[in-house]
C-alpha cells in the first residue's frame, strides 16, 4: 500500500472508530478539546456594543461625552461638565453573562470633577451581575449590582483596590450575611497614574472572588438582592432575597477621570474553571 493510501485508510479508520462511540464519548472528547478563551468587549477604536446610562438622562445618553475612546482607550471624562452634580454613570456591555471572568487594565488620571464628592476621588467600579440598564429610571444612581471597587492611592496611607461594595445587593462573607455597603480587600495601595489588573471571577450565585495583578484579594459567596445605597430605583425591579445567578457588566464613572486599556471576558459557561483562578 502506498503512504497516499496508507494515510486515506487510517482517516477513514479513525472516523468509523468516533462514529460508533457512544454520544457521551463524543460529548467527552469534544469537551476536552475545548478550553475557555479571552474574548475582548473593548475594540480599542469605539464604544461598539456598549450602552451608557448616566443619572439624570436616559439610557443611551452619553452626557457630556463622559465615555468616549481616545489613543485607543476607553476613557472617562469631565472636561464637558461644568459641575458633577451627582451624575453618577454607568457604561453596559450589550448582553448579561451568567459564568465569566471580566478582566480590566486601568489607571485613574488628572484631577476629579468640579463638583465630586471627597469619597470618589480616585474611585471607581466595575459592576457585575447588574441589572438592566433598560430598567433603571432616568434619576437612579447605581444600577442594583455587586460592585468591583477600584481605588487608587492619595499619596498617603493605606487604600486597596479591588474592593466589594453592595448598591442594592447583599454577600455572604464565610456563613454570615454581610449588610455593611463596602469591605477592603487585602490589596495594595497603587498611587500615581500606574496600570492596575484587576480580574473577577463570577460563578453564577455561588462564588465571587477577585484578583489584583493575579493575587487573590478577596472572595464571598450567595451574592442577592437586598439593601439600599442605591436610590430612585423602580421597585419593580428590586426583588430583596432574590439569588444572583447573572446579570450585566459595567463600567463606572464617579467624578474622577479613569482609562481603561483592556476590557476582556472570559465566558465560563459549560466551561471548568482555570487552574489559574482555582483559589
């Protein structure tokens, strides 16, 4: 038999031999071939797929043009504002996720706003499991969400990044249920305009955990709808002891200027978790 021949025979073989495996066989070796991957929500050149919401305008209202894209990253900025006035923003990729790792490159930059509170200079968010920008009222504040924390130093003292805070929502910490609005993770403080990573690990209504520049920072558990910080809502869309199990991601906007230079997704749905953020 010639090695042309040799080869068509051994295709054919292999294919008869998959053919008459059992479907969970099958399913067996389709799942082992595959493995989770980065998908990347932010192209670098526009804001394609993503819906801002800004308090006191409506959904798709990009105020002042406080998100926009400039030297290709995903800025956020006031230079459009005469006064904050508590415009509280929140920018939504286009579609909820259930399982994921969200993954963010940023750094805060520039002065705050005229008019931002002292508590949100060098301070901002990644939200996870968020509701509906399309349920939010023109006034609401915060989208009902878990939020991702993200600090930056004031040349003085200790402040992590990487923090939970709870608009609307409540954790478990260990078997306790946690009330309180916000906890310090075990970060570092990252002073200056310098490039943090900060990746969070959401699996469904089970376990929430996040990492900085890959150390585990912080994680809880059960994460649920409950509690307050979160004004002008419609009570149609907060249901108190309501699981968690997926919702929308966004990116926020407090009164001080931040960039953002990578924003990847990692969907785990049908998907074991990585080795890499097993603990």
């Amino acid at each position: 038999m010639n090695i042309l021949k040799y080869k068509a025979f051994t295709a054919t073989l292999l294919v008869i031999a998959y053919s008459c495996s059992s479907p969970q066989k099958q399913a067996e070796q389709v799942t082992e071939t595959q493995q989770p991957e980065w998908q990347q929500l932010f192209n670098g050149k526009d804001l394609e797929g993503w819906i801002p919401k800004i308090s006191g305008h409506p959904v798709n209202d990009n105020f002042g043009n406080t998100f926009r894209v400039e030297d290709g990253l995903l800025t956020v900025a006031y230079d459009q504002y005469d006064s904050f006035r508590y415009q509280y923003g929140h920018l939504f990729y286009k579609e909820k996720f259930s399982k994921y790792i969200i993954a963010t490159e940023y750094r805060f930059v520039g002065e705050q706003a005229t008019g931002g509170e002292g508590w949100a200079e060098r301070n901002s968010g990644i939200m996870v499991h968020g509701q509906d920008p399309a349920t939010m009222t023109v006034e609401q504040d915060f989208p009902i969400s878990i939020e991702v924390q993200l600090l930056g130093g004031l040349g003085s003292g200790k402040r992590p990044t990487a923090n939970l805070c709870t608009p609307g929502t409540h954790v478990f910490l260990g078997d306790s249920l946690f009330t309180d609005h916000c906890i310090n993770s075990t970060s570092p403080t990252f002073d200056g305009e310098v490039w943090v990573r900060v990746e969070t690990l959401v699996l469904g209504d089970s376990l929430i955990r996040h990492y900085v520049n890959g150390m585990n920072v912080l994680e809880y558990t059960r994460p649920q709808v409950g509690g307050g910080v979160v004004n002008g809502f419609d009570p149609a869309a907060k249901h108190d002891g309501m699981a968690l199990t997926e919702g929308w991601i966004s990116l926020q906007s407090e009164s001080h200027p931040i960039q953002f230079r990578k924003v990847a997704l990692m969907n785990l749905e049908g998907m074991e978790v990585p080795e890499g953020y097993r603990k």
